[in-house]
C-alpha cells in the first residue's frame, strides 16, 4: 500500500503546484491588463492634453488677427513714441529718416512697441480659457513679444527672441513722404498649457513673427465720418435707436446719443467744440451728449461710469449707445484734418486716366459683353451673365448727348482702355487705366444702366464690372456730383444690412471680400447729391461705393420737399464736411413724410482697401496684422 499512498502524494504536489502556477500566471496577465488599460489611459490623456494645447496654439493665433491687431493700431496711432506710437516725420515709421531703413533705430522703436503691446496682450489672454466650452479642460496661452515675464510667468529658457524688422515697403526713395506702405515684424514666442481635465498636462512652445503693415490710412475705411457732426444750418444730430452702424465712425466733434443707437465698428471722436478744415477751432472737450428732446446732458469720460458703455437716465428713460466694435469707442481720438485739394486725383487723371476741363452732363458707367450690352437681372437681383469682359464709361458733355459731346470707352481685366470710334475695339487712349475719373466742374448726373422694371432696383444691371476699380472726382467751389441712378457691384462684398432683433443687432452677410469692384465718388468743394431733387426720384435708390466730400455734404437732393422714396440703400461709406440730411420723419409714429430713410452697409474691405487715389487722412492704419508661425515643438519644465 506505501507505493500507491506515495503515488496520490506525489499527485497531490503536482496539482497544487500547477494549481499555483496558474495563479501566479492570472495574477501576472490580470496585472498586465490593468498597466496596460493604465498605460493606454494615460496615452489617451497625453494625447488629448497634446491636441489640447495645439488647437489653444491655433486660437490664439486667430486672436492675434483680431483682437491683437485693434491694440495695434491704437499704439501706434497714439502719438507717443515712448510707447511705440507714431509722431514722426521720418520716412520710416520705425526706421528713421535715411533712404534705406536703419536696423538699429528699428529695433529700439519696435521694441518700445513690443513693451506696450505686451501689456495690451496680457490683459487679452491672461484670464481665458482657450478650452473648447464644455470640455472639462484647461488650456492657457500666453505670448512673449519680450523677454520680460507674461502672465506671471517666466520667458522660456531655451527660446530665443530676436529684434524687430523691416519686412517689406512699397516706398520710393524718390518720393519717400508719400509713406505708402510699409512692413514690419515682431518676433514672438507663445507658450500653450492644456490639461484635459486629469493629472495630465502638456506644453507647446511655438515660435514666429507677427508681421504688420502700415500705411496712411485712407477715408475710405470710414462706415460714417463727420468733420462737423451738425447739418449745414448748425442743426444738432442725434443718433437713435433707428442707428444701426456696422463699420468705423469718427467725428471731429462730439456725438449726441439718444436711445439705444447700435455701432459694430470703432467709434471715435476727437472733442473739439468747432470743428475747422484743417483744425480745431475751438476748444477740445472729449466726451458726448445724451437725451432726447429738452432733456440732454454732457458727459466727458471721467463721469461715464463706464466709458465703453456709457448710459444716462433721466425721467425713467436710459439712454445709452451700443457699442461691439473692436476696440469700442475712444473719446480722445486725434483730429482728423479733411483734405485741402484734389490736386492728386487731378494729376491722376492727367497721366493715367480720364480728365474733362469742363462740367459733364452725365457719366454712365455699366459692365457689358463686347458688343456693350450690359447683364439681364431679374426681380431677385439675379443677373445674366454674372460677369462681364469689359467696363464701359459714357460721358455726355451736354445733355444731348450726340455727336463729339458724347465720349464712349471701355477696357477689360488687362486695363486697357479703347475710346469708340464708330465700332471696336477703337481707338487705343492708353495701356494701364489707373481708374481715376476727373472732371473741373460739376457732374450733373452719375449714374449705372438703367432698370428694368423702374420701381425694382434688383433689376439695374451693375455698373462695375467684377474687375474694375474706379474713383469719379471733380474740383470746384459749388460745383457739385449728383447721383440719379443707381450704382451697382456686379460683385458686391456684402448682402443685407444690419436689422434689429429686439436687443440684439443682426449684421449684414458679408462673405465676399475678395471681390475686386470698388467705386469711390469725391468732391472737393460741392456736395455729392442724391436724387434728381424731384418726386420722380427712384425708389429705393441703390449706392455702391464710399462718398466723400472735403467741404461740403452727401444729401438727398431736396429732401424736405419731395414725396417719401424709400431708403438710400448704401454698401460702403459717407466722409463729408458736416452732416447731410435725407428726408424727414414725423416725430410722433416714425413714418416717413419726406425724402429717404437710410440702410446703410459698410463695405468691410475698405479696412485695408480704398478707390484709386482716394484721399488719405494722414493717420497710419495697420492694414493687415498676421501671425505666422515658424513652428511648435512640445516643451518640458
């Protein structure tokens, strides 16, 4: 019996010997599937944490065009060297007054500009969250234009920042003061922090420029300007909740508000009491007026609770203006001088374009096929074809019309520009047409082709072609440009206009901004009239282009006589000497009793855009502002 006893012991070893291998076996592959699930947990939150801090690296980078560039700007228009502004008579904004732009000097000045523009930036970023809403995470940004700590925290040891630089000028050492455009960079350094929500966190260090261009800023940028912010007849104006202003507004003046007016641009004012030409002829007085009626108050910036808000209430009716632009409103905005001659746009002309030493009856401008027939558009405001090759301008000396008082031209996308000689292609005017229209004396009628249906402005053909850019211009005291018809983009930037919604303002569809068309229409010393000044005026005439006059108005042609006629419909932009008016409204029920209402659209690219040779406000304007980024690499501190 011993043999069979050992046997069974024997077994019995065996078994719980396997029996604790596969233990030890479960217990290690149990061990090495839970590391793994950690392991792959903690792949998928660094991962998360690493995509985290790269889309935080991406929105800040969209802030910096944005808001960033609004900050720009008002440094470097605020005339103060010591903080990077600009008050320089130099050739180069940054670079001293040699031909060629001095490394030195532009790095001191750029990096003045980097220290203001720091702080501007830390107050933009610092305290958000660039995480997308509801996610749980944290991703925090900060940027370095200098080697100075930001956001509280250290400049990263192993980055390196060069100067500041010239990247690019458009100045011709000939003529350096005219300033046309000029390029600068700022180096920087962006660190992004991004946490998921667990333990686990990343950091994206990026390095780049943000490179900006500076030019003299042109009026054409301008939604509405005022030299006077008063009619002709010292009348006051006040903007109401009827106001609705989608782009840039400055006066030289000061503004009167009542209600609730709505501005989704940059309002500007400078103060001044007596607004002259070139200056302030009076006292400077920042700040504005509220109230309606009898009942008005003025209130300078130190007494608005908050100046990018301000309201006052009286007898239980607050008024107080809107303001969404980036940045919102500046009460000490310096004074704009209006131009004092047109002598450029003549000399454009001359050399490049189209001049008349004389009054013309009407100019007629249309886009049309090669045998000058324009678009078909229907009720919609669908034309056919939807771009033409060629732009026509027809100019009548006389109002006849005939014989060498009519002068027919047009040129294509090459701009060359043929005049009609009985057929085409004509004779050859010149190659190269710069755009610029010129006439010493009035324009009694500038117009597009005419509609189809009379009481429909959808069905006016355009009259830009979709490649044309033109500036009509004249000189002359009371001499004035009357626009009877209307003037359309055969690729207009914009749709719409902007619509209240209770207490919300719904902005014009402006999808389009690289469309090329644009029209400029400037009198020196007349006024730019709307209108024929009678009940036949059109319905709901419609206006594409910036107007501008030095000395004098844009108005609707006997607007407290004729019949109401619907609305001024504008894509673009007024500048003028004082404030025009278009009809009147009866002040109990709103209805309009005389003239045109206004729906007015501004034309967002004339940010960094303008007509040919169209008056410029001495003002540096940053006209385009871009991060770019030399790359971005994961960083451990």
């Amino acid at each position: 019996m011993q043999p069979m006893r050992d046997r069974q012991g024997i077994a019995i070893v065996v078994a719980l010997t396997v029996i604790l291998l596969l233990s030890v076996v479960s217990t290690l592959m149990f061990t090495r599937s839970i590391n793994d699930l950690r392991t792959s947990r903690d792949n998928t939150a660094m991962a998360q944490a690493i995509n985290l801090a790269r889309g935080g690296a991406v929105a800040a980078t969209a802030l910096m065009s944005s808001e960033v560039r609004a900050s720009l700007e008002g440094i470097v228009r605020s005339a103060d060297p010591s903080l990077g502004g600009i008050s320089t008579s130099d050739i180069w904004y940054y670079g001293g007054n040699a031909t060629q732009p001095i490394a030195s000097t532009v790095a001191a000045r750029l990096a003045l500009l980097a220290n203001t523009l720091q702080t501007s930036l830390n107050a933009a970023i610092c305290n958000r969250n660039f995480a997308p809403d509801g996610s749980g995470a944290t991703v925090q940004v900060r940027v370095h234009f200098t080697t100075a700590p930001a956001c509280g925290q250290a400049f990263p040891a192993s980055a390196q920042l060069p100067s500041g630089y010239v990247v690019d000028d458009d100045n011709n050492p000939a003529t350096p003061l005219t300033r046309q455009v000029q390029g600068y960079a700022l180096p920087y350094v962006m660190v992004v922090t991004a946490s998921p929500g667990t333990p686990y966190q990343r950091n994206v260090m990026v390095q780049g420029e943000y490179r900006f261009l500076l030019t003299n800023g042109s009026f054409a940028r301008y939604a509405l300007f005022t030299n006077r912010h008063r009619t002709r007849s010292n009348r006051s104006v006040w903007f109401t909740s009827n106001t609705l202003f989608d782009g840039p507004v400055h006066t030289n003046e000061r503004f009167n508000f009542s209600f609730n007016p709505w501005f989704g641009g940059y309002v500007t004012s400078a103060g001044c009491t007596n607004a002259g030409a070139s200056s302030c002829a009076g006292s400077i007085s920042p700040g504005a007026f509220f109230g309606s009626g009898n009942n008005t108050t003025f209130l300078s910036p130190s007494q608005m609770t908050n100046p990018n808000a301000p309201s006052w209430t009286s007898n239980g009716i607050t008024h107080a203006p809107i303001f969404e632009g980036n940045p919102r409103v500046n009460w000490q905005e310096p004074f704009i001088p209006m131009p004092d001659n047109n002598q450029n746009q003549r000399n454009a002309a001359q050399t490049g374009g189209l001049y008349f030493n004389s009054d013309i009856a009407r100019i007629t401008l249309y886009a049309g096929d090669a045998s000058g027939t324009p678009p078909t558009c229907n009720a919609s405001g669908v034309c056919t074809p939807a771009t033409s090759p060629y732009q026509y301008i027809e100019v009548c000396l006389t109002a006849a019309c005939t014989g060498t008082n009519r002068q027919l031209y047009r040129y294509d996308a090459s701009g060359t520009l043929y005049r009609f000689n009985g057929s085409w292609p004509g004779v050859l005017v010149r190659v190269g047409f710069n755009g610029m229209i010129f006439a010493d004396g009035s324009i009694d009628n500038l117009t597009g082709p005419a509609r189809s249906d009379a009481s429909n402005p959808n069905t006016a053909p355009p009259a830009l072609a979709s490649f044309a850019q033109i500036t009509v211009a004249n000189a002359g005291s009371g001499e004035n440009i009357r626009i009877q018809g209307d003037l359309k983009y055969q690729s207009p930037a914009c749709s719409g206009t902007p619509t209240r919604n209770g207490g919300t303002v719904t902005r014009a569809t402006c999808n389009n901004l690289s469309a090329d068309n644009i029209l400029g229409v400037y009198s020196q010393d007349g006024d730019i009239l709307l209108g024929n000044g009678t009940n036949t005026s059109l319905q709901d005439l419609t206006i594409h282009g910036v107007l501008m006059t030095s000395r004098g108005e844009v108005a609707v042609q006997n607007y407290n006589s004729i019949a109401p006629r619907g609305a001024i419909r504008l894509q673009g932009g007024i500048i003028q000497y004082t404030y025009g008016a278009f009809g009147q409204f009866n002040s109990s029920t709103g209805q309009m009793i005389q003239g045109y209402a206004r729906q007015f659209t501004y034309d967002p690219r004339m940010q960094d855009r303008a007509p040919p040779f169209f008056p410029t406000t001495g003002v540096v304007q940053v006209s385009v502002a871009t991060p770019l980024s030399f790359g971005q690499r994961e960083q451990v501190y």
